[in-house]
C-alpha cells in the first residue's frame, strides 16, 4: 500500500476530463467550498499570504488567485482586508467558463474581487501587476514540467511573493478522506477526484524542488493542518 505513496499517480480526474454532469459541477463547487473552509485552505492563507501582508504592514495590496475555483480564498483575504482597515484589488484566474462566472455570482458582496478567464501557463497579465500570486489545489493537476512554467508564470507576474497551498500526499491523508469522505462527501466528483488529488499531490521535497528548477529565490515550503503544503517564493 505504501508504495502508491512514493510517487506521484498521473491520473486524470473527472475534472480534467470533463467526465461529469452540469449538475455534478454545480454540487461539486458547493461542497468544495465547505471542504476548503473546513479542512485548512482558509486556515492555511491566514497563516501564509495574511500574515505576510500584516507583517509588511501593508495598507493596500493585491492578490491574483490562479484556479481560482469559485473564489472562496479571495473572499477570506477580501474579508480579512475589511475587518482590518485594508483595501484588496483581487482577481481569480478560471480557465473554466462556469468557474470564472461562480467567482463574481459568490462575490457579489465584494465588488473588489473581479475574474478573469485564462491559462495559468501563459498568465495574461503583465510583469508584476500584482503585489501576490497564489493558488490553491491546482498544481496537482499538472504534470512536473507544467508545474514549473506556472510557477515561472506566478513569479512573473507578483511583485512580492508568490504562495502556492496544495495536497500533502500522505497516507494517513487519504485513508481519513477514503474513509471519512465517504460519510461526508455526497458529490460524486469530490469523492472520487479529492482521493486521487491526494494521490497526484506532493511531498515538501518534491515542492522545494520545483521551485528551484524553476528559478525562484527565497523558497520555503510548511506544513498545515491538515495535511497541507504551501510553498512561499519571492519573485525573481
């Protein structure tokens, strides 16, 4: 058993395939926002871009969201800015068409979040236009090569820093989701794609060294409960 967890699996989910239902879709955006509020993304921007943004005092800042999802992150950093007497310029990055429009329908009570519709490999912004760039449960879908040309990408285009939170391929991470998950989860595309992410997902080494190859100074990567990983990078 423990050997599937040596290496990353290449799989494609459904969600890559596009091997699902309008209404699957829809479920899935619902439910994924509960599990990443729930289970350490919201959690883990706190104790990453937030803090850094308070630590540098920093009154006015902004944020792209590369996979933005339906933008639940951009909303706990628009949030965080208000409760904290800041102002945010946020963008989400979707190269799904329903995604990019979920972003501005779930953030209609924060006119500061706006989408926009592109490719993560060949951002289509202009150098440095954004003080961060993140992401959240994206780099997985890649393969390594891809992964390097994102993170290229994310560099290019952040002033800052870069942060990139994702999966920690563990055991014990997709025992709990294969076990747990089954009692939680009643979307079919959170069931079956969130264990295989696990599976696609990577270890802290694995991270560190991607970041290298692809030229970024500065790298760390931590680890958040549960289970996962944020790489934090200053641009080159």
């Amino acid at each position: 058993m423990f050997d599937r967890f040596k290496r990353r699996s290449y799989e494609l989910e459904h969600i890559d395939t596009g091997n699902y239902t309008a209404a699957e879709y829809e479920g899935c955006i619902g439910e994924l926002q509960l599990v990443n509020r729930w289970m350490g993304d919201a959690h883990t921007l706190k104790g990453t871009l937030l803090r850094d943004v308070a630590g540098a005092q920093l009154q006015h800042f902004s944020v792209l969201d590369v996979g933005a999802g339906s933008g639940e992150l951009l909303r706990v950093a628009a949030s965080w800015a208000r409760e904290t007497g800041r102002t945010l310029r946020a963008v989400g990055l979707e190269l799904n068409e329903r995604s990019a429009s979920a972003i501005l329908e779930e953030s209609h009570e924060f006119p500061e979040i706006t989408s926009v519709r592109g490719d993560a490999l060949s951002l289509p912004f202009a150098d440095a236009d954004f003080d961060y760039v993140i992401c959240s449960l994206f780099t997985h879908h890649f393969v390594e090569e891809q992964v390097v040309q994102i993170l290229r990408e994310m560099s290019r285009v952040a002033r800052r820093r870069i942060i990139v939170i994702d999966l920690h391929r563990h055991p014990v991470a997709y025992l709990l989701y294969t076990t747990l998950g089954k009692i939680v989860l009643k979307n079919r595309l959170l069931r079956h794609d969130g264990a295989l992410s696990i599976l696609k997902s990577f270890k802290a080494e694995e991270l560190f060294d991607l970041a290298k190859r692809a030229g970024l100074r500065d790298v760390s990567v931590s680890r958040h409960f549960p289970y996962r990983l944020a790489l934090h990078a200053q641009t080159t």
